[in-house]
C-alpha cells in the first residue's frame, strides 16, 4: 500500500474536520448573535453546506475511485440526478429512524429534518461522492471485509463513528440538568460532529497501522 494515497487521505479528511471548525467559527464574523449553541439550525445549515462543499470539491480533485471509462455528458447528468434523489431519500430516511427512536413526530419538525440532513452529509454524501448511486456497491463497502480501498475503509470507519457519535449525544437529552445544550437536537448533532470528526481522524491512523493487513483484493 502506497504510503502517498494515506497521505492524501489523511490530508483530506483534516480539511474535512477543517472545514467543521470553520463553519462554527467564521459566520460569527458575518451574523450578529451566532453561536453554535444559540442559532444551533443556522450552525446546522452551515455545516451541513461546508461539509458537503468539500467532499465534493476533494472527489472531483482527487478521484479517488476514477473509472477507466469515459462517460458521456448525459450520462453524467443522470449521476447527479440520482445522486440528488437518493441524497434526498437519506434525509427523509434518517428522519424517520430518529422519530421512531423519540425525536418529536410533529413538534420541532425542522430541527430534526436539519440534524437528518447533517446525519446524511457525514454518511450518504460520503458513499454518493466515492460510490455513486449504487446501492450494491453500498452493501458491498459496509459488509464484513467488502472495503477495496483505504477510500472506502475510510468511508466505512466515519459513517459508523458519525451514527454511533449521533446515539451516544442522545444520552444526555432526558437528564434533569437544565442545560442550554439538551435543547433537541444540540447533543444527538454535537455527538454526531465530533464522532465524524473523530473517524476522520482514526481512519488514516488506522489504516496506517494496519496497511500490511490491508491488502484490498480486487473482486
């Protein structure tokens, strides 16, 4: 395993974790009273946008999954429409998973469809950037030994620490502490940033570690 492709990888996924701290810092700047805390939906939205921005922009640059194939611009334009619905079935998807697990069903339906759309952008994006839309290849990467790139064990390490981040932040919500941050959805969206941001961080490590294991036999 090349030590230059975890390089990039692990170059990739700081900008990524980057691009997180940007979001909760620079619109203070631009947006009087912002806070991650005060105007959580409006952090939310920007992070959400920050995040998908960059994924996209370092695929396109990197193209760590290229196909040897030419594709033409129709082509292409069915991709991204694809791309486009499934993105948008994750979201509906995500949240109606966290309404069955006791997020509200009719009251504050936009914070969660919001915390369902940054559940989807540390996840779905990630797979539609790498994957495309191609639900085989999607059960292929998160079956046991089915990642055939460190692109993909990566994918695999930061969906899981986002989704597990996102369950261990509702942890805190029934408590009797009265504190700002268990207002839904602050500590199930906080929980889930810093798990993908924590995957972000183990992947390359991991990989790293574990490259003379990692052999990724074409099948």
């Amino acid at each position: 395993m090349r030590e230059a492709e975890i390089g990039r990888l692990l170059a990739a996924n700081l900008l990524c974790a980057l691009s997180i701290v940007l979001a909760a810092v620079v619109p203070a700047f631009f947006l009087d009273g912002f806070s991650v805390l005060g105007a959580h939906l409006t952090w939310l939205c920007v992070c959400s946008v920050c995040v998908a921005t960059l994924n996209i922009i370092l695929h396109l640059v990197l193209r760590p999954n290229q196909s040897p194939k030419r594709r033409s611009f129709a082509h292409k334009i069915s991709r991204f429409l694809k791309c486009c619905i499934y993105f948008f079935m994750s979201c509906i998807l995500f949240h109606a998973i966290i309404v069955l697990y006791g997020a509200p069903l009719i009251e504050s339906v936009t914070e969660t469809f919001l915390f369902a759309v940054l559940l989807s952008t540390f996840t779905t994006l990630q797979c539609l950037c790498l994957l495309g839309p191609n639900i085989q290849a999607w059960i292929r990467v998160f079956s046991k030994n089915g990642a055939m790139s460190i692109w993909e064990s990566s994918l695999q390490i930061t969906s899981m620490c986002s989704i597990v981040g996102a369950w261990f932040g509702a942890f805190p919500i029934p408590l009797d502490w009265d504190r700002p941050w268990q207002v839904w959805p602050i500590s199930c969206s906080l929980g889930a940033t810093f798990g993908y941001m924590a995957g972000l961080i183990i992947a390359p490590l991991w990989i790293h570690w574990n490259r003379k294991q990692l052999t990724y036999k074409s099948r």
